[in-house]
C-alpha cells in the first residue's frame, strides 16, 4: 500500500492541480489504479477536463496510454480525441496508445 491518498490524488487530477498530483506520485500513488466508487483513471479524468499539464506529467510517471477508464468506456486515446485534445493524442499515439476496437453492432445496444 502507499502513503498517498489516491482519492485526493483523483480529485486533483479532475481540478488539475498539478502540485498535488505530483505530490501523491512522488508519494507511491498507483496512477493506473481504479477505485471501485470512482472506476475511472486519473489520466481519462484529466484529459476529459482538459488538463493538459496533469495529462503529460502522469504519463511521465507511469500511467498507461493503453489502460481504459471502465467508468466512462475510455481510453486516453478516445478521451483525448472526443474532447478535443489533439495534441496529447498525438502524444498518446507515440506511446503506442490505440483506439479499442469494438464489435460495429454495440454502438446501437443501450449497454
């Protein structure tokens, strides 16, 4: 277990408070880890509330441009590009970060 507060961590991540996210890494918080009332990354979060900075810095410290958020059915990739973060998917992309591929057919199943 580490001596950072992951939900504090979260919740810096969505306001993009990058001094205190670095604090949590620097402190041994997981950035790939989901909590089970979140079910969400910090760097999904992040990038959908267009915290660049953040963004950048956990990729830097860990964080995986593959993992997909299960709260909101994304990967970094398909957050950075759905709201508007061109640059950090073009970033995302050299880390090897792909789109998931999804059957053609859920696009139209309400799950």
């Amino acid at each position: 277990m580490s001596a950072g507060d992951w939900k504090d961590m979260y919740a810096a991540a969505l306001e993009g408070d990058l001094a205190r996210v670095r604090h949590h890494i620097l402190d041994g918080v997981d950035p790939n880890y989901q909590h089970p009332e979140v079910m969400c990354t910090p760097l999904v979060a992040c990038l959908v509330q267009g915290h660049d900075a953040v963004a950048r810095y956990l990729l830097e410290h860990g964080a995986s441009p593959h993992l997909r958020s299960d709260f909101d059915g994304l990967t970094p990739l398909e957050a950075a590009r759905r709201h508007g973060r061109a640059e950090l998917a073009v970033l995302l992309e050299a880390r090897g970060a792909r789109e998931a591929h999804r059957p053609f057919w859920r696009r139209w199943l309400p799950v």
